[in-house]
C-alpha cells in the first residue's frame, strides 16, 4: 500500500530537524519530502564569531541537503514554494536550479511548515546603503572585510533591532501553569547582545577602542527581556560596568544615514557601523490563508497542530508559538512534531507523544576572547528558570556543539543539552 507522504517545507535547522525526527520516531511508515530554495543549510549562530575572526563564514558554516538527507532516505527538492492549498493538501512549487521553470503541484498527506520568516532588511530606508548584519553568508562577508580591510575607521557602532510584529496566533496558549506564549517588539536580542560584546573585544584586541563606542539600542523597555528580568538586570550590570551605551524605548527604526540612525522616538545617534537585526516578518504565500495569523505566522496548539487542520504542523520561526525567533525552541518543536506523527502512525503510544511545548530560552553567545555567555531561562513563559553563566566553558560548549552538528549531519545526541547543562552550571 501507499504510505503516507510527509512534506517539510523549509532545510534549515527546523526543516532539517523535524524530517530527521519523523523519519526517527515514524521509522519506514512514511514517506518524507523536504522542499527548499537552496541545497544546504546555513549555520547561522556562528557566523558572528567567523565575522570577528576574519574567517568566510561559508567555508565552514554550510551542510548540503540532499547527501544529508539520503542518509534517511529522505527526498529532496530544491524548489520555490508558491502556494499551499490545505483544503486539498496540495503545494505550487516553482523548481529554483534554474531560472523559467514550470510551476508543478506536489500532494501531501501531512505537512510540516518550517520555512522560517522573511528577513526585512528592503523595509528599513538606507539598509542597503548604510546597514550591516551577521544573519547569512553575503551580509556577514561584506561585514567581516569591513571590518578587517580598513574601511572601518573606528568611529561609534550601533547595534540593535527593528520593530517585529508579531501576530495573534499565539493568544491562549499556555505552556506553563499560569504562563502564556508572550508578546515582544523585538523577534530575537540574543544576537544584540552577542554582537555588541564581541565588538567591543574586537575593537580593544585592534586598539581602536572599547565598549564606550557601542551603543546597544532596543524598541523594547529593555533588551534581551526573554531571557528574564534576572538575567537581564545582570546583563545590563555587566554592560554598564563595560562602557556600553545602552538606549531603550526607541520604537522602530525610521532610516540609516551615512553617518548615523534615526528612530521612531525622534533620536538620532551617530555611528560609522550600523548593525541591524530587522523584522521578521511571514513568506507571502503563507498570508490570508485559513491556518495563519493576521501577520501570516502558522497557527498551532501545544503539540504544532493546526487546530482545524490537524495535518498541518509548523516548526520554528514561522510558527506563532515560536517567541522569541530562537534556533533552541525550534529544535524542541521538531522533537513533538515527530512524535505526533509517529502517533498517527500508530508506532508510538499516546503516552511518550503528547507531550506540549514548554519552551526554553537556551542561548550560547560569543564575547570574543574565547569567552561566551550562557543563558537558560523560561520564565517568559511563566516557568522559575533564570541562569546566566559567562565565562570560558560556556564559549567552548558553543564552538563543540557546532561541530557535533555539523559531524552528525544535524542528530545531536538527545543527551547533549543535560551535558551542556551540568558543564556550563556546575563547573
């Protein structure tokens, strides 16, 4: 008999993960497609530390799909994706190798959305000009020989996020007692904060000065606020003993100038480096349809079903319950999304499946002189969870796990995190 066909839009890091998990939970029952526009996987949280390196992020940072998958016996179809038709469990693909290819239709019997969001760099006036960022391969080059050419001259540094809006489809959900999947104005500060330390280790190493000429800007009431107040006020304290400018409250991002950024709030600072994470907005074909929010965002429960077409799931950035944009929450979204259709294949039982989200702030980032910050936190979501390390260990943890990843084409072992866990909290 036919077996069910599982599609996974998206081969990234949510993409990747739940076609592996699937294929591990739901064995030979089901067949799995992956669909994506490029053939590899982009590692994006380390492309920080090759920026300050001045290593080419690509050289090390990009695992290809299709060799990656064959190993379990998953397909792979670099395409780009038009539409989804959930009524009749139907996809529009457009192939993407080369350019004037016929639109073709692909069936599904389950689908699992994990394309991640739009990076919304073209929305911010003067980006393409004026603007830097460290969230792929061609911005994180044209940053790192910046930096390391000459071009940058040592003058102030602003590094900060744009407004994200975030959508509704998250309303109601409660991963703890009490607790909710909140709202935010920025998709994820990790990066904020990572950036800006190691900027200022980067410009004491090459004397062209410290902390004092980063300012850290925020549209919240203050940065990083998912990882909990507790380890926020440590991070701030930290900061602030540094020399860092710190500027909360400052809305969204009107325009960069050759010379500085301006804000919603009417302030204008003046920086030579203008590093930016912007919004993280939804893929065109995802909006108005009957399983999205009103910003296009996958609506799902606890277990990342559709409620009304529960073969519908949704992984990482694109799913509404996924807040903040985090690699970490989405890694254990693919662990539930396996499950649940290992369930469905009658292989596991109701019990080891059904196990909600409970999402974990679990984020590891560079400081620059082989030092890293650790945070594991879930009292965003009404958890009692706050832990801030900084310190050698935790720099070694980051730089190990990407090449445990990379090694194991994406299966890290499930004891991984209790390991990184006792190393970062223990030693």
């Amino acid at each position: 008999m036919k077996k069910p066909h599982v599609i996974v839009l998206g081969g990234n890091f949510a993409g990747l993960g739940s076609a592996q998990k699937i294929r591990e939970y739901a064995k030979d029952a089901v067949d799995i497609t992956v669909i994506d526009r490029k053939n590899y996987l982009l590692y994006v949280p380390n492309i920080p530390v090759e920026i300050f390196d001045n290593k080419d992020p690509q050289e090390s940072l990009r695992m290809e799909l299709p060799a990656t998958l064959k190993h379990d016996d998953i397909n792979f179809i670099q395409a780009e994706i038009q539409s989804i038709d959930v009524d009749k469990k139907q996809i529009d693909i457009i192939p993407s190798e080369r350019p004037g290819s016929e639109t073709q239709k692909i069936s599904y019997d389950y689908i699992v959305i994990a394309v991640g969001c739009r990076l919304a760099y073209d929305r911010i006036p003067g980006f393409a000009e004026f603007g830097d960022t460290v969230s792929d391969f061609y911005h994180g080059n044209k940053l790192r020989k910046k930096l390391h050419d000459g071009t940058y001259k040592g003058g102030p540094v602003v590094i900060g996020s744009a407004v994200f809006h975030q959508g509704d489809g998250a309303e109601g959900l409660e991963p703890y007692p009490g607790g909710s999947i909140p709202s935010a104005l920025a998709a994820c500060e990790g990066p904020t904060v990572e950036v800006s330390l190691a900027m200022a280790s980067w410009l004491q190493k090459y004397k062209m000065g410290s902390a004092k000429n980063i300012s850290i800007t925020t549209p919240a009431s203050v940065v990083a606020e998912d990882a909990g107040e507790k380890v926020v006020a440590e991070l701030l304290e930290a900061a602030g003993g540094m020399g860092f400018n710190y500027v909360n409250n400052c809305g969204d991002i009107v325009e960069l100038t050759k010379d500085g950024i301006k804000f919603e709030n009417g302030q204008y600072l003046e920086a030579e480096l203008k590093i930016i994470l912007p919004d993280w907005v939804a893929h065109d074909f995802l909006r108005e349809l009957p399983i999205t929010d009103n910003q296009g965002f996958v609506i799902t429960d606890l277990l990342m079903r559709n409620p009304k077409y529960p073969e519908v799931f949704a992984a990482g950035d694109c799913a509404a319950a996924t807040m903040p944009k985090l690699g970490a929450i989405g890694h254990q979204q693919c662990e539930i999304v396996g499950l649940q259709i290992a369930l469905d294949m009658k292989v596991i039982t109701e019990e080891k499946a059904n196990k909600p989200l409970k999402p974990v702030v679990f984020c590891i980032g560079d400081m620059g002189e082989g030092k890293a910050f650790y945070i594991r936190s879930d009292s965003w979501f009404g958890g009692d969870t706050q832990v801030l390390k900084m310190g050698k260990i935790p720099y070694l943890l980051k730089m190990q796990y990407k090449t445990l990843f990379m090694s194991t084409k994406g299966k890290t072992p499930p004891w991984g995190n209790e390991v990184a866990e006792f190393l970062a909290e223990k030693l």
